[in-house]
C-alpha cells in the first residue's frame, strides 16, 4: 500500500497559500552510511511556498540531507535513516512507502545539468510518459510547452524540440533539467548546488527562474556560494560538523535576513562573514 | 653558483637536459609502439598471403577418358540437352537414374550436367597444383615439371574460389567439391547461437550490474568465476556439450522429443547451445562493462523523476549500453564463428551433401571444412581449404561489418 501524497497535493492548492504551511518536516533526523554517522539529530520545518537555503562548510552532509527529502540516498550501499521526514503528517521513511511515489512529488536537479541523451522533447515527456500520463499527443505537447514555459526556456528551443538536450548550452541544459522536473507537477523541488557548474550569467537565469517557480513550489536549495543564498532564499539553515565528530548538524535555521545580519551562533556569523570555511 | 638548488627543480642547464632526456625516453616508447604495430601488420599481410597463395594459381589435370572419344566437338561447345545424351550413353543405366531421381534432368542447368559430364564420363583428375607466387613467377619451371612427371595432363590457371565452390555441396574430389553446407551449416549455427546466448548473456549483465548487492561475497565470487571462464579452453565447452546436450539431453536435441526421427543429438541445437555456453561469459563480462560505464547521473536523473529501477535501465541504462554491449557481442560471435573444437568434439559431419534445414538436422559448419581437408594428403585439398578460409574470412567481416553498422546507428539516435 503506497501512501496516497496525491490527495494531499490538490489540498495544497486549497490550502490559501497561508504562509505557515510547512511542506515537509524533518523530526530527529539521523543519516548513517553504515558504520559511519553522516548527520546528527536534524529537525526542520520547511515552509511552503518558500525558498529554504542549506549552507556550510564542505562535508558537512548538506547534500546528504537534500537527497534524505526524496529518499536518494536508499541508492547508496549501507545508507539507513532515523528518525523521521513528514510530508502531510506521512514519515517518508516509514516501511510502506514506496520511494518511487516519494520521488515523484518531490523533484530534484542535480550539480551538474544531466539531461538525457534524447531529444528536448522526450527530455520533458519522458517523466510525464513513465509516470502513466493519461491523454493525447495534443496533451503532451501541450504539458511540454507548458513545462519549458515554466522553466524560462520555450521561447529559446520551441523551434529545435526534436534535437538533442545536449546540443544546448550549459545554463539552458540546466534549466532543462527543471522543465523535466516540473513536468511531473512535484510539490517540492529539490536542487543540490544547481548552479555551481554555470557561469554568472546563467546563474542569474536560474536563480530569476527560482523567483518565478516558488509561487507554485516548495524549493530548498544546497548552496556553497553563500551570495547566493543570500539572494535568493528566504529561509537559510547553517550545518556545521557535531561537536568534535564528523556527523554534520543543523546548528541555526532561520529568516534568510537574520542569519547573514544577526545570526545567533558565533559560528554563523564567522562562516557568512567569511572567516572561515 | 650551482645549476640548481638541493632538493628543487633543476634549473638552466640542467633543466634543458631533463627536458631532453624525457623527451628522448618518450621517443624511444613511441618507437616501441611503431614496432609493435607494423609487426601486428606484417603478421596479418603474412597471414592472408598465406591464404590467397593457396587460393589461386596454376593446377594440371589429367582426363581418364579422352574428350575426343565422347564428342566430335569441344565439351564447352555443346548445349545442355547433348550433355545430358552423352551422359546417359557413357555411364550405367543405374548412376544415370540415380542422378534423374536426386533432381531430374530436365530441371538441372548446363553447367551442372557439364560438371557431371566432366566428373562422371572424362573422370577428370587434378594431379598437381601449384601456388599463386610460384603461378606467376616461375611458369617456365611449372611446365617444365609438368612436362616431366605428367605429360598427358593440361595446365590451367585456376581461382579455387569460384560460384561453384560457393554453391556446391561437399564432394570427395576437391575439384567438385563446395561449401554450400558448411556455409549454410555455419549461419544456421550463427543465427541460433546468438538468439540463445545474447538474451541470457544480456540478461545475466544487467541482473549482475544494476540488481545484485556487489558487497555480498557470493556475487563477488560468482563475478569473479564468469571472468574466469572467459577463459576456459574451448574444447572444454565442447567436452560438456557432449556429455550434455548430445547425449543427456539427446531427446531433446536430436529432435525425438517434436517428432523428428532421423537424426541423434548431433544437430544444430546442440553445437549451438555448446556455442552459446562458451560465448555467454564474454558476452556477460563486456556486457557487464558498457552497463557500468553509463553514468550514474542518467540513472539519477531517471530516479529523480520517480521512474522504477526497470523503467530507468530499460529507457536510459540499456540504450546507453548497448553500443558496448553490441560491441563485445560482436567479438564474442566472431569468436564463435571461427570455433572448431567444440564442433569436432561434439561431432558435426565432415562430409554432408544436404542443406541443413531446422534446429534438428545434421550439419557441417566452414572451420570444420577447412580442418578436415588441411588434413587430407591430396595437395588441391589444401587449395580449397585457403578458398573456404576466404568464403570464412568474408563472412566473418560481412557479420561484422552489419554490427558495426548496426552499432553507429544506435549510437548517433542517441546523442
């Protein structure tokens, strides 16, 4: 028996858009991979309709705790959680979940734009299609159009739909990857350092992209560019490693403003104000 | 002042001599892989030379029954129906009705009962041949051997590799004989061996790259093993389909078991199934490397979407692989094509004249051919083994060539 996240979803559209909806909530959070503890008793409430911004230093398990959101990380030999992810009151961890829904509503993009090796097209269509889409050609045409609208990228290859995702440029391949996302209809969107392989001008595109799309989606963001995070986000989590082990924390989360102006923890306020990390 | 400081980069002087002494070191490496690649070449230019001097070149016939005291005219002059008269006036009653009732002879072609006409009544015999170098370089010495030890006989250039040869069937004269069985023998065996090992061997590789835990020990030892038996000496293989598909499970591959009554279990089926057994852990094994090979972020990518593990490899995985996957099915199926000691061992016929026609008939595949008349004593025998290695070598680079092909288009649909 999956759990049914469908129901929930046209809620959300009911829901008035208050603002302190929370999305997905993390309650005591644990990550093991194996013997190793990768992070430590994690607790946080992801509004909806926001932009909510991990940062930290290097290995500090940002990305592990991103790739926890959309059970990612059940792809990696020995990984095992504890605790709890709620979406809509349902542990994502628990034993009858079926992962597959999991990443279903809740999308990610990856660091580097990893489009498939087929058309725009198909690029777009391809998650619609194998999540058992219902309706005519004229449908998903339409859901694609939709979709590259969606992603500021329609006006740049409606006329090249049938070539290679490869053949575009880095920052479009990018917003691709966001298209494809958003063209299964996800509440959340996860994106794990999306524009660290992109120049600045590409960079600004997609964050004028993030702006755009969280009127309709929940995106959390891991960053290590700490401008960035500024910029964009209105919620920021700091993470830093668990005293003395290797196992990363969350050890502030609050308003974006706060944290880069009046962060409560002394180590906060060194890592935005650049002295260390 | 020294040329450079202890225990820092040479400088001046001594850092030009450096520069030319790694520069020196890596010319004499890429002379090493100059030679290592012209003697791949020369080894190659030796090996077909070897082939088409043999398949080519001057032999000399004797005729036991002079043409003259069978037709007043030269056998090339005279039409089909008069071949056909002479035959049936110089061979018995029985042979001739023998030969109507195999295929009669108003159904068969000229050149056909000219071949008849030449084998049957001339009794043509080829007593010498000579090798294309020799043909071409020393005719004077050839005639005057010829003129020696057979002075009846009748020079001709010859090419051993003819339509005929093509499209005979076996024959105990090398003159007559084809390799129309064998090559129809090999295909056969071709065809079925890859419909049987490509889907298991596929199969296997995926279930082994993208489903098995790789951190157990059993599936550590059984990856390990499959490379192992990679490289088991053929007649091993041809040892267990032995024991195996022809004598344990002869029910089935003699085809008793669907009604087929004139065979026992040394048919097509069980060379093919011998075959695919040796193929499948080359197939896996390569197989196995071009899954590896796609990047995981398609994978993640396809996941991240909410696409099921089979969804991911049947849409990005196995199309991403399969340029590889197709490139080591290439190089295990040749490998089969040119295998001869699992066949001998298994026991496929050295002298058939019928076609094979299903899974359950007996057969004979071209390097069978090509061993069995290598080991023959008549010389022209050797002749025809260098024109049946040809017809081998050709259609090995035909199978090739479509695979490749194949191959590329696979690939450019895909990026």
């Amino acid at each position: 028996m999956g759990l049914n996240l469908s129901t929930v979803v046209s809620d959300r559209h009911s829901s008035n858009g208050a603002t302190d909806n929370v999305a997905i909530e993390t309650r005591g959070l644990h990550i093991y991979y194996g013997a190793f503890k990768a992070i430590h008793d994690v607790s946080l409430k992801i509004k909806s309709r926001e932009i909510t911004a991990i940062i930290g230093p290097s290995g500090c398990g940002k990305s592990t705790i991103l790739r926890a959101f959309n059970r990612m990380n059940d792809f990696v030999s020995g990984a095992r959680a504890e605790g709890e992810i709620l979406m809509h009151g349902r542990n994502l961890y628990a034993p009858e979940v079926d992962p597959v829904e999991v990443r279903r509503r809740i999308g990610m993009v990856f660091q580097k734009p990893n489009p498939f090796p087929k058309s725009i097209y198909e690029n777009i269509s391809w998650g619609a299609r194998i999540n058992g889409f219902r309706g005519n050609k004229g449908d998903l045409d339409a859901l694609v159009e939709r979709s590259l609208r969606g992603a500021a990228l329609w006006e740049e290859v409606k006329d090249k739909l049938n070539q290679s995702g490869y053949s575009l440029s880095g920052g479009q391949q990018q917003r691709l990857c966001i298209a494809r996302t958003i063209a299964i209809s996800p509440e959340i969107i996860l994106m794990d350092e999306p524009c660290s392989a992109l120049d600045p001008i590409a960079t600004l595109k997609i964050e004028e992209l993030m702006q755009e799309l969280k009127k309709d989606y929940t995106i959390i963001i891991v960053t290590h560019n700490m401008q960035q995070a500024a910029r964009v986000s209105d919620r920021t989590a700091m993470m830093m490693l668990y005293e003395g082990t290797r196992a990363g924390t969350v050890i502030e989360f609050d308003d974006t403003n706060t944290i880069f102006t009046r962060p409560k923890d002394k180590r906060t306020e060194d890592y935005v104000s650049g002295r260390f990390g | 002042m020294s040329a450079h400081t202890p225990g820092g980069l040479p400088e001046g002087q001594a850092a030009t001599e450096n520069l030319r002494g790694r520069h020196r070191f890596g010319l004499a490496w890429q002379a090493w892989f100059l030679l290592a690649t012209c003697i791949g070449i020369i080894g190659l230019t030796a090996l077909l030379y070897n082939i088409v001097d043999r398949a080519f070149g001057y032999m000399a016939y004797e005729d036991k029954v002079a043409v003259a005291t069978v037709s007043d005219r030269p056998l090339d002059e005279l039409s089909q129906p008069e071949l056909v008269a002479i035959l049936q006036k110089k061979i018995s009653k029985g042979a001739f009705n023998k030969l109507d009732k195999e295929q009669p002879f108003t159904s068969r072609s000229r050149d056909d009962v000219y071949a008849l006409v030449v084998e049957r009544v001339i009794q043509r015999k080829v007593v010498e041949t000579w090798s294309l170098t020799e043909s071409l370089t020393n005719r004077a010495k050839i005639e005057a051997e010829l003129a020696e030890d057979h002075p009846q006989a009748t020079l001709e250039f010859r090419s051993w590799l003819t339509v005929g040869f093509l499209t005979n069937p076996m024959s105990s004269q090398a003159e007559y004989a084809g390799v129309r069985t064998a090559i129809l023998g090999s295909l056969w065996l071709i065809a079925i061996t890859i419909l049987i090992a490509l889907p298991i061997g596929v199969g296997a590789a995926i279930y082994l790259q993208e489903y098995a835990d790789h951190g157990t020990w059993i599936n550590r030892i059984i990856e390990t093993n499959i490379y192992n038996l990679a490289g088991v000496p053929s007649i091993v293989y041809g040892i267990l389909g032995l024991a195996i598909f022809v004598r344990a499970l002869e029910a089935f591959s003699s085809g008793a078991l669907f009604g087929v009554t004139d065979s026992n279990g040394r048919t097509i089926i069980s060379a093919a199934m011998t075959m695919a057994l040796l193929i499948l852990p080359l197939i896996i094994v390569n197989a196995q490397e071009a899954i590896k090979a796609v990047p995981d972020s398609l994978r993640q990518a396809a996941y991240g979407l909410g696409a099921t593990k089979w969804q991911t490899i049947w849409s990005h995985v196995l199309p991403n692989a399969l340029p590889g996957i197709l490139t080591g099915s290439i190089l295990a199926v040749s490998r089969a094509i040119g295998e001869t000691a699992p066949l001998i061992v298994i026991g496929a016929s050295t002298f058939i004249t019928v076609d094979p026609d299903g899974l359950f008939s007996k057969f004979t595949a071209l390097p069978i051919q090509i061993y069995n008349w290598t080991s023959r004593p008549q010389g022209e025998f050797r002749n025809i083994a260098a024109a049946a290695i040809l017809v081998l070598l050709l259609m090995l680079l035909t199978l090739n060539a479509t695979a490749i092909g194949l191959r590329n288009r696979f690939s450019r649909r895909l990026y």
